[in-house]
C-alpha cells in the first residue's frame, strides 16, 4: 500500500511507493549526478534529478510515477577506464532493485560505454532505444486466498528434490493447457502440480528465473540462453516465463506458482546466481552495475583496475569484498523469501561468493551474514561448492548443504566397473562421513546426484560414450569430454534389444543408488522418463526440443519404477538417516553392516581389490523395518550370502533384475551382473 512521508530516505534501495508518487534510492560512491528516468507509453523520456545524497545514497521524490511506470537511471561521472571508473550519462540503466523489467536488448555499440573498436575510449551514443525498461510493480498479493499460504519446511532428512525448468517442464505437457504451457501459470497448473505429487518429490529445484540476459553471441546463431546463468536483475522474475508477459505481471504469476506448489506441499528452491552478471568484462556492455559504481559491484584485478577478476568463467566476479555488492545478495535473498515465499536457494559457483581477498574462506562475509540472518535461517541453503579456481566439497558451514560431485563420480565409477571404487562406493552410500563426519556435519550436508542440468541426462549416460554437441555451434568442443559414461552396446538411438535391456537396467541402478543412500537425493528433472538430449552434455542455448520434456516419448515404466523406490525410501526411516549410521556393535537408532558377498566383512586388502565389483550393506532403524542392498557391478552373476534377517524373513522389496525372485527364507541369492536387488524384513 502506497504510504505517505514527506520527504524521500535513502533506504530501502529501489522504490518505495507513495502517495502519488515515488521514493527512489540508489547506490555509488563514485556518481556525481544521478536522473530517474521515466518513460510514456510513446518513448517519451522525463529524467527527475535526484537531490538529496545520505552517505554515498542518491535519493529523491519523483512526483507522478507508481505502479506501472516504465524507468531506467542516466549516471554521470568520470570515465577513466584504466582506474575502474566507466560512467555514461548516455547509457540507460537498469536499477539493481528493479523487481520487473520489460523488453529486450538490441545488440550493437549503443549498449557498450565503450568504443567497441578503441577499448579505452568513451562511446556515447545513447542506449534508451535499445535498453529494457524497468517496471515499477504492485507488491500487493493475496496470500491468504483460497486458503492461508504455508511454508512446508521439510525437513532436509525427508527432503527429495526435483532439479527442472521452468518452461522445459510444462512447453510440451499435453495436460498444461497451451496458452500457459512455459511459464509460471504452467508450472503451478494442477496438471504439473499432481505430476510432482505423484512422483513423490518433496521440493521442486528452478533453474535461474531471475530475469536474464539473452548473449549476443548466442542470438547470432540463432540460439538462445537456455539455463539462464547470466543475470542483470536480482529481484526480478524472468519476464519471458509469464504467460501474463513482462511487464509487471510476472511478479503476481510467480507468487501464485509458488502458492500452488506450497498448497501442494512442495517446496518450492531457486538456483541463483550471485557469483557474476550479464555485463562480462572490460569489452562487455553496460546495462546496470558497471555504469552506477564498477568497483563496488565488481571485483578488479588489483593492478590492473582496467580489468576483471574471474572466478566463473564469465568475465566477471561480483565484489563480495564491498559492503554493497554483499547488501545486493542479502536484498534479494531476504526478497525472495518474505515477498516471494521461496523455500530455499541452490548457489552457483558458490565458492567465488566466499572469495574476498582471492582464497575461499569458510568464514567470509558472504557467509557470515546468511549465517546470522533471522530471515534466512529457516530456508535451506545449498552451495554448487566450486568455481573455476579451486573445488570445495567439505568446506561450507554446517548448516548448509551441497552438491556432492564425489557422489555423481564415484557412483558412475562403481557401476562402469572402475577398479578400485568399493571404498569409497560405500562412503558415498553411507552419506559420505569421509567429507563431513571429522567437522560434526550429517549425511544432509550432502546433497547427492548423478546427473544435473549441466552434463548427460541419466538416458544418455546410459546411451552415449561420446558428447555430441554439434548443435552449439562450437564444433563439439563444449562441454566435458569425460563423462564416465557408457552407451550399453551402441552409439545413439538403437533397435538392439540387448542394448535397450543394458540401459534400462543401468537406469535403475542409478536411480536406486541415489535414492537409497544417505544424504539428500536430487533427480535430475526427465530422468526419471528417460529425457534425452540427444547427447548433448551442454544444452545451455537449446530452448528447443533438444531440452523440453517430451512427454510423449516418456518411459512410464521407469517412471512407475522410480515411484516405487521415492515411496520406499520417504516410508522407511531405515533409508534415510539424519545422522551417519554406526556399526552393529556400537548400535544407535540407525546401524550398518557392510559385507562381502560371501557375508564376510572387508579387509583393508579387500577394500583395495581392484577385482571386487559386489558389496551388501544391512540397514537398521531401531523398531522400523530393515533392509539388505545388494550392489552388484560385476558383468556376471554373483552369489550372495545373506545375512539372518533382523525382523521377519526377507522379502523382496526391488531390484533392476525384473528376473529376481525372492521365496521363503532366504540364506542364498544370485544378483545377477550389473544389478541390484534389495530385501526387506519387516519389523
């Protein structure tokens, strides 16, 4: 609701809405003048100066604008490149805390501070025609409608997150009706809803859905970003996802999406990307920070301010060394969760995010301030824990989680039959205590994975040994050539049906790998109905069917199979621990017992046996059921002795052998090569 004050403050950064007018604020230290730039439905252009400074805070009342209103700002100052300063009053800018923006970007010098053939030399064209708009939004929302809006806040031990996309998901769904098929609307359509329900997944995972920038490069070739790893626009919601379209109506479709999804219990995790911007290095454009205040939004290379450090591979790093940049991230977080009612945030390369003096730093601003944050504290937070300098599984704090890439490999490994692999196969299984148990952390610091949005699809793991991404344009030199990957017989598509049986079967095992270890399971959205990508491991600029689901290829076998083991694991406390497991003779609420085939323990000798492909794990809950995992990645059958039931005698509960049979008491049983069978002895 528009309040009434009769001056403007310099805090909150962005608008504050008036009565009949407007309170802006934005940052820089190193501006001299600043103009808010209104813009009439014709193109008109009305800049209102703002007068009042608070600190290094331009602010200042711009009579008329509200709810509606498409703006930009105009910064004057220096401009001397070499030592970090890139003004232009002649380049409309976009605002930080701008929560829509409206339109597209037509790519040419306008958009550069700079002469794009002289680096160092000032171009002033003007950009306003060629810039988006910001849009001034109602932040209004009835969340009470229908009934009150309420946080599932799942506990991490329950948790099962579904990685998707917002318009890959719903643009081929023939249950989504057209019109609202990739967006928003689409996601939160009662068709998408049942979907995940049905799966079984506690928490659906977006890929980026802060408003982006469609790469130059990319439009040339008529491709387009994809993922969306290229944000200009921290508060605002992608325009191109709204059915209601981009100007302003986003941000109302958004929170009903996240409405559904909670009245669904469904959690609702947002991967971001704080680490860079769309604006890349010294030869980039300026469309927002570079222009306001380059070295406080960005970090410069110390002696040679002319240029950007680059920990992400962009171009540039966001500064998380300035109070400004940091405020930025905690602006929008605290946004995304009290406006917005998001559940949680999945960091991208966040390890640049720790980075303030060069090394990753456990206790970095970045993290402090999240740690202490009473907005913050009850969502989850997840790092991606590397970036393009340094590999950081282990290192964040205790109450955050990650994506556990030594899970993704050395399961991969243990079923290619790598040598070797047992040992830390079984860390992997148990939650992995090598990573986290010696800092006091759980199994739900790891979030496992096989296959994410960046790499195969769990069909073409299992269908491809080589990338084919000759749909870049980039020759098929994109994207990571050693994959850990095997296409069962056959390169491609295939009529084989020996091979067809390997994949399928491979499938399973992976699925079932990640869904009955310790830790928190993520699926990577389509595995689970066999999505391919035709082989391409680096999808980033397919929006095209190389990406979108396509449900009418869906294997509804696999997809009732990978139902099966998400209710086996969310029903049964033995399979997902809340704290690593402890050996029999320990005891505890949760045991394990990890055996040979022939149900003798390992030795360190056995654990080093390059020939050893099998491995049995008993699971214990005290007063719960219990279960035998059977792993078998040897190419032949192997013969298990199975250890004396806990409770009741064992029954099967799954396998990927669909050949497996399990009758009366059970003291002996083949698994037959490169499967899985799993037991149950019912308390």
């Amino acid at each position: 609701m528009p309040i009434e004050h009769p001056r403007s403050l310099p805090y909150p950064l962005g608008v504050t809405l008036l009565d009949g007018a407007i309170s802006f604020a934005v940052y820089s230290e190193t501006a001299d003048a600043i103009d808010f730039c209104a813009f009439d439905d014709d193109g008109t252009e009305t800049a209102t100066r703002l007068t009042e400074r608070t600190g290094h805070v331009f602010h200042g009342i711009v009579e008329g604008a509200g709810v509606g209103t498409r703006y930009g700002l105009r910064v004057d100052g220096a401009w001397n490149p070499e030592n970090g300063l890139r003004h232009n009053k002649h380049k409309l800018l976009l605002d930080p805390h701008a929560t829509a923006i409206e339109g597209d970007y037509d790519w040419g010098q306008a958009l550069f501070s700079h002469d794009m053939n002289e680096p160092t030399e000032r171009n002033d064209d003007d950009s306003a025609a060629a810039m988006p708009r910001c849009v001034i939004t109602d932040p209004a929302f009835d969340w009470n409608e229908g009934g009150a809006d309420v946080a599932p806040r799942t506990l991490l031990s329950d948790t099962i997150i579904y990685e998707t996309h917002v318009k890959g998901f719903t643009k081929l769904h023939p249950d989504v009706p057209e019109e609202i098929r990739g967006t928003y609307a689409g996601l939160g359509h009662p068709a998408a809803v049942k979907y995940f329900t049905d799966l079984g997944v506690t928490a659906v995972e977006l890929m980026p859905v802060h408003q982006f920038v469609q790469d130059s490069h990319l439009l040339e070739k008529d491709l387009r970003n994809y993922w969306g790893y290229n944000s200009i626009g921290f508060f605002a919601p992608h325009g191109d996802y709204a059915a209601a379209g981009d100007g302003g109506g986003q941000v109302a479709e958004f929170k009903a999406m996240v409405k559904s999804l909670h009245a669904a219990g469904l959690e609702v995790i947002l991967d971001v990307v704080y680490n860079h911007t769309a604006e890349g290095n010294h030869m980039g454009p300026t469309l927002s920070f570079k222009g306001i205040d380059n070295e406080a939004y960005y970090r410069l290379v110390q002696d040679d301010r002319g240029s950007y450090f680059d920990t992400t591979g962009t171009g540039n790093s966001l500064n998380v060394s300035h109070p400004t940049a940091l405020g930025l991230i905690m602006d929008s977080l605290r946004y995304w969760v009290t406006e917005m009612h998001v559940d949680g945030f999945r960091f991208d390369l966040a390890t640049t995010l720790t980075r303030q003096g060069g090394d990753a730093e456990l206790h970095s601003a970045f993290l402090t301030l999240i740690q202490q944050d009473p907005v913050l504290a009850p969502v989850k937070m997840i790092a991606e824990p590397w970036d393009t300098a340094g590999y950081q599984v282990g290192g964040f704090p205790a109450d955050w989680s990650e994506w556990n890439g030594k899970f993704r490999d050395d399961v991969r490994d243990f079923w290619l039959g790598t040598d070797g692999i047992l040992g830390t196969l079984s860390q992997r299984v148990l939650g992995s205590p090598d990573v986290y148990e010696a800092d006091r952390r759980s199994p739900l610091s790891s979030i496992n994975f096989v296959t994410a949005h960046d790499g195969f699809t769990l069909a073409d793991l299992t269908s491809y040994n080589q990338k084919h991404n000759a749909a870049n344009g980039e020759d098929n030199n994109d994207g990571e050539s050693d994959n850990k990957s095997s296409n069962g017989g056959a390169e491609g598509p295939t009529d084989d049906q020996a091979v067809c049986q390997r994949r399928d079967l491979a499938r399973r095992n992976f699925l079932a790998t990640l869904l009955l270890s310790a830790g928190v399971p993520m699926i990577l959205g389509g595995d689970e109905i066999a999505r391919t990508q035709g082989g391409n491991n680096n999808a980033y600029c397919q929006d095209n069917e190389i990406s979108w689901f396509d449900w009418a290829g869906a294997d509804t076998s696999l997809l009732e199979f990978t139902k099966t083991l998400i209710a086996l694991r969310r029903e049964n406390a033995a399979l997902h621990p809340a704290w690593f497991r402890q050996a029999p003779e320990v005891g505890g609420d949760d045991t394990v017992q990890i055996d040979r085939s022939d149900a003798e323990g390992f030795s360190d000798d056995d654990w080093k046996n390059p020939d050893a492909r099998s491995i049995a794990f008993v699971l214990e809950h005290e007063g719960a059921d219990s279960f035998a995992l059977l792993l078998n990645a040897a190419a032949n059958g192997v013969e298990f002795q199975v250890p004396a039931a806990p409770n009741a005698e064992w029954e099967l509960a799954i396998s990927s052998d669909p050949g497996q049979q399990v009758e009366g008491e059970v003291t002996t049983l083949i698994v037959a090569g490169t499967s899985f069978t799993v037991l149950r002895s019912r308390a």
